[in-house]
C-alpha cells in the first residue's frame, strides 16, 4: 500500500452547480489565505442540471481539483472531454469516475461513488457518466486492491500476508478520502448531534455502507441537498481489537445556486490536513468527541433504505464492533468477513471458536483461581470469591465511613456516608417521583384518552402535526379584530410536530430511534416550509427540550410568519434573550453535543435557517417562545395560550382548513 510521506493539506467544496468562475475564486482566495493546498475535492455536482458544460471552456484551476457524478447528468461537451483527455477537463481540473480509487503522487488515496440510489435503479446497467448507483459500481469499487481486502484474503499465504502488512501499520489501511453525492444511512447512529444538525439523510443509499466498512476513510465528504454537518468521529478496530484508525464524516452545502427560502447559504467548504502516513508514523490519537462505529453491522447492497434502518439498529445492538456475536461461540454463520481478524491468534480466515490455537488456551483448568489471586473476603487463594464459603456470613448494606467522618446532610458521625444518608435518599426518591410523567398522563401521547385527538392534522410512522389548544394566530374574526397581523395561512398554520413515542426531548431520543424520528420530522418540517412558501409565508421553529415536567414530551412548534418579517426573527429573539438575563450559545450545534441526552434546553431556527440555542440553567418562561414571536406579530394579547382557547367545533373548523390547504404538501 503507497505510503504518504508529507502531511497534505485538502480543499472540499460543496456543489458549485455550474458557477466554475466563483469556485475558481473561492479555491484562489483560500488557498492564498490558508493554503497552500495540495489538492481540491468536489462533493455534490460541479454542474447543475441541464448544463450544455460551456462554463469550463478555457478555465485555469490553482490547485488540482477531482470531481465524480453528482445528482444531475453531466453535459456531454464535458462527457466527449473526459472520454477524450481521459479524465481532464480543464487545467487541473480532473474527473475522477464514477465508482473508482485514485492514488496521486504524493500518496493521497481518493475514492468515489457519484449518483443517487433508488430501488429500481441499483439493478440497471449505467455507464461510468451515470448519476445512478448501480451494483457494476458498488463492485467496482469494492472489488479495488485497496477496498477487497487483500491483506486480509485468508487464501494469501501468511508470509506474503505479513510481508504486505509489514510496509503500512493497520491503522494507516485505508483511503484518505471518500467521496459521495448521497450519504450511507447509518451515518447518524450514535451520533448526539444529529438531532440537532438540521441535515436530513433520508435519501440514502444503503450499499454505500458496505464501501465505507471496506474504506474505512480518514474524511467521509458528501454533498446532498442543503445543509452542513461534522459529525463525531468514529474508530475502526485493528488486529489487536483496539480502535486505531478513526474516520470524519461532513457534509457541505452547495456553492452554487440560491440560499434557501432567501436565507443565507449553508458552510460550502471545509479545509483539513492529513498526517503523514509511513511505517514511522506516529499512530492517530483517539478524538476526544469520538463514537462507537455506526457501522458495526454488514448491510445487504441494494437493500431497501426505509424497510432496513430498524432492523439494522437492532442488529447493531445484538453484536460487538468486529462483526462478531455478543453471545459466545455464536456467529451469522458460515465465513468471517475480509476485516474480521481473530484475537487469539490475530490472523484473518476464521472466527475465533475455529481458531487453531484455542484448543491449547482451552485446555487450562479455569475452575481454580490464577496465581496470585485472593479472595477479597477472606484472604484466601483457594476459590474464586463467588465459591468462597464466608459469602454469606458478610454484612450486607452500605459500606461504613471511616471513623470521624460526619454526613453533611444530616450531621450525624461514623454512621453513613452522604450518598446513604436517609435524608438524601428521601430527597431523591421525592425527585425521581416528581419527574416521572406516564404516557397516561402526557399530554402529547397519543394512547391517553384526553389527547386533543380533532386537532391532528396529520399522523406518520413515527410523528404526528397537530394544531395546539389556542394557538397564537388568531383565525376567528372576533379574535382578528382584537389586533395583531391577519392569518396568512388557512387555520392558521400554527402546529406541533410531536414523535409518537414518548421521549422527553429530541436529544435524549436512544441513537437505534432517533434516526427514523428526526428523518420523518425533517420530513413534515420540509413539507410546512413549502405549504406556508405558497400563502407567502416562512416557518419559524423553536423546542422547548425539558427531561421533567408537565410538558416533558419532546416536541417542536412551527409557526408561520409574513416573509418580509423573516430578517427580524432572529434579531427579536436575541433582544428578548437580553432583556430575560440569558445568554446564546455561540456555537448552537456543538452546545448541543456537549449537553447530549441529559441536558436541557431552547431553541430556535430562524427562517433563514440560522440556529440559537440557549441552554437552561434554572427558571426559563415556557411562554418565551410565544412571547418573542406573539411581539413581532403584533399578538401581544395572545402569548398566553389560555387566553386563546375556542370551543371544539371550532378548533376543529380550523384543523380541517389547515389540513385541506397542507394536504398537497405532504403525501
């Protein structure tokens, strides 16, 4: 395997959708700042859709540039060029195929899988310009030196295979970099900040996730649709069955084209340096921010993405990181993987009951304790403490404190420590009663019989939209009258998406539910965007994630605003912050990571896309959401929602208005 002798500092762009002369600007004034740059990568599609390639004409890139298939065709000026120049498009500017690994002078390994997947077109034959993923591509790729695992082919002789070992450690087998235009749909297992990271990954291609096992990338680049995301780095195990090599995954918004909904564009660029990599390298630290492998579990190419994500989550908690059963001596049967490398041996070809040398380690009396070893109970070296016969003569209960010491929470000496302490147990158990919150009593679960079932709106698999009891936007002509803006949307358009489930907030959301959740809510938040787009209107989003209380079922509120009002949103939430005493986090997305499951909080997304984020800490008014929004439209009178209430018949005049006007936004 090509060594890397120089630490190489890499450029990904998101799509420039055909703008090349901004991306030449954009490469030239990074690379003059922050540079120099030892290559560029394009993730997404250099071209947008319809293209005739005219833009490339003449074109002079400063740094080499690689690009593969996106989402859209590539124009055929630009097909005949590569099928002409055999790769080159302009200067520097190289396409690298459709399914391939690319190995550069200096050692840097690229690999790339460009289109989309679909079903019904993983079984067709595409072309190497296809923007389909295909089953020729995936084995194309996997059947590549660096992906087939040929260090690891249990038919190559172990002197060949130590001999080939010997010139890169493990941890250095790999590609650098993988390049795709859809992600693989386990990217946001165990990921913390993926419910919070405004990405969607719901157009997934699952044979991908097969090329990122064989790869095992030190940077996973993707562009697909709007957005970007870092997420957690994750490790790989080695022969020893320790993580060495560890992988980042980002996704970049695009270059080109329009900001969303005229907000401003998602990060579009991304600068890195690789490390060397030689046999004297030194190995890679484990990141701090790290996750287990999302992984773990092989999946079948060209299975379905929505059929298989619980299953494979389930599967993912039924084995250990290295393809292996958590219950002993049991296996999926039949061969091992190419990766899978037995640890009592450390060679690969078998599992680690077949392995040759288990019989000897076996044959050791296990049922007498190791030298050296001591009961704990009774200093003895002739039984382990489970057989030892004084077990059952131990006092029981809370370890004493030494003498002298005095619980601080009841004062009393040499009795307890605090943590037994009567009064602090007590304290707790009052606590944990006062947090919990059944499904019984929830006010969003839908199997309590007092749910306000005639405002739902819509109900999916995982998450249902349904109008609240008073919702801010007045739809009654008596109510209209009291002040305030007039409803642009038909009932409203004031909803909550709330998960079926009973969970407390978003974030606290297990890694195996999460992904499903958060796909379908981003879903239904997308679907809004566009039905509220169509009465000139745009969504502001705010969460108020609490682990207790009376409304401890995440959920989120989505309210539309007039759009000439949208520039203002993000300006009167910080001012109320301010004037509340409570400060923004400067970086919403890595807040939320930091707190993870057990932390409480606020926050919003603003029109434009921009996220704030504010942590609690102590007293924060439910009704601050209301409030901030209730003010810019003029709704004073209706921040609390108990002022707002109407009777059933027209609450449920106003879900059904809404529901016929969402109705041909969502299917």
């Amino acid at each position: 395997m090509a060594q890397q002798p120089h630490s190489l500092k890499i450029l990904a762009i998101g799509s420039p959708l055909s703008e090349l002369t901004t991306l030449i600007a954009k490469i030239t004034a990074i690379n003059s700042k922050h540079g120099p740059f030892d290559a560029c990568v394009i993730v997404g599609d250099l071209f947008k859709e319809g293209s005739d390639g005219s833009e490339v004409g003449g074109l002079n890139f400063p740094v080499p540039t690689y690009f593969t298939v996106g989402r859209y065709e590539l124009p055929d000026q630009v097909k005949d060029q590569i099928t002409k120049t055999g790769g080159e498009v302009a200067n520097n500017l190289v396409y690298l195929g459709k399914s391939t690994v690319l190995t550069t002078a200096q050692g840097l390994k690229i690999a790339c899988v460009g289109g989309q997947f679909t079903e019904e077109g993983y079984d067709t034959k595409g072309d190497q310009f296809s923007p389909v993923i295909s089953k020729d591509s995936i084995s194309s790729i996997l059947s590549h030196p660096i992906l087939s695992g040929s260090l690891n082919n249990p038919s190559e002789s172990l002197s060949s295979a130590k001999a080939s070992a010997s010139a890169l450690p493990s941890a250095f087998q790999g590609v650098d970099l993988l390049l795709f235009s859809s992600p693989p749909p386990h990217l946001s297992t165990l990921s913390p900040s993926y419910p919070s990271s405004g990405v969607s990954i719901a157009n997934s291609a699952p044979p991908l996730e097969e090329v990122v096992r064989r790869a095992k990338p030190r940077y996973l680049l993707w562009g697909d649709g709007e957005g970007f995301w870092e997420r957690e780095p994750w490790g790989w195990n080695g022969p020893t069955g320790k993580e060495e090599r560890w992988t980042r995954a980002v996704k970049l918004g695009a270059l080109g084209g329009e900001a969303p909904s005229g907000g401003k564009k998602a990060r579009w660029f991304y600068a890195f340096t690789l490390p060397s990599q030689t046999a004297t390298s030194p190995l890679p630290p484990k990141p701090a921010n790290s996750t287990p492998c999302p992984f773990a579990m092989p999946s079948t190419p060209g299975g379905s993405a929505s059929n298989g994500k619980k299953r494979a989550a389930l599967e993912d908690q039924n084995h250990i990181f290295g393809g292996q059963s958590t219950k002993r001596g049991r296996t999926d049967g039949g061969a091992p993987p190419d990766s899978y490398i037995c640890k009592i041996c450390a060679q690969p070809g078998h599992w680690i009951q077949d392995c040759p040398q288990k019989s000897g380690r076996d044959a050791k009396d296990h049922s007498k304790p190791p030298s050296g070893y001591v009961c704990k109970i009774c200093q003895s070296s002739d039984h382990f403490i489970k057989e030892c016969p004084q077990k059952d003569e131990k006092p029981r209960g809370p370890k004493p404190p030494p003498q002298g010491y005095v619980c601080r929470a009841c004062g009393i000496a040499d009795a307890h420590y605090i943590k037994d302490c009567p009064v602090v147990l007590e304290r707790e158990e009052v606590k944990s009663k006062k947090k919990e919150l059944g499904p019984a009593e929830c006010w969003f679960c839908l199997s309590n019989p007092k749910v306000t079932k005639h405002l739902i709106v819509a109900i999916g698999s995982e998450t249902y939209v349904t109008l609240p009891k008073g919702q801010l936007i007045p739809t009654l002509p008596k109510h209209i009258a009291q002040g305030g803006q007039k409803p642009l949307v038909p009932g409203g358009g004031h909803v909550l998406i709330i998960p079926i489930a009973h969970h407390p907030t978003l974030l606290s959301i297990p890694a195996e539910d999460a992904m499903s959740i958060i796909s379908e809510l981003e879903g239904f938040k997308s679907s809004l965007r566009a039905c509220y787009a169509s009465y000139g209107a745009v969504p502001v989003t705010f969460e108020v994630g609490r682990l207790s209380g009376r409304g401890g079922h995440a959920h989120v509120q989505i309210l539309p605003i007039p759009k000439d009002l949208a520039d203002k949103v993000e300006d009167s939430f910080r001012k109320a912050g301010t004037a509340q005493g409570f400060e923004w986090e400067e970086e919403p997305e890595r807040a939320l990571a930091r707190i993870g499951p057990t932390g409480n909080y606020f926050k919003v997304e603003c029109p434009d896309g921009k996220k704030l984020v504010h942590l609690l800490k102590g007293g924060f008014d439910l009704q601050f959401g209301r409030m901030v929004i209730g003010s810019l439209l003029g709704y004073h009178h209706r921040i609390d929602w108990k002022e707002c209430s109407q009777s059933e018949a027209e609450d449920k005049e106003d879900a059904q208005k809404f529901k016929k006007a969402f109705a041909p936004f969502h299917s």
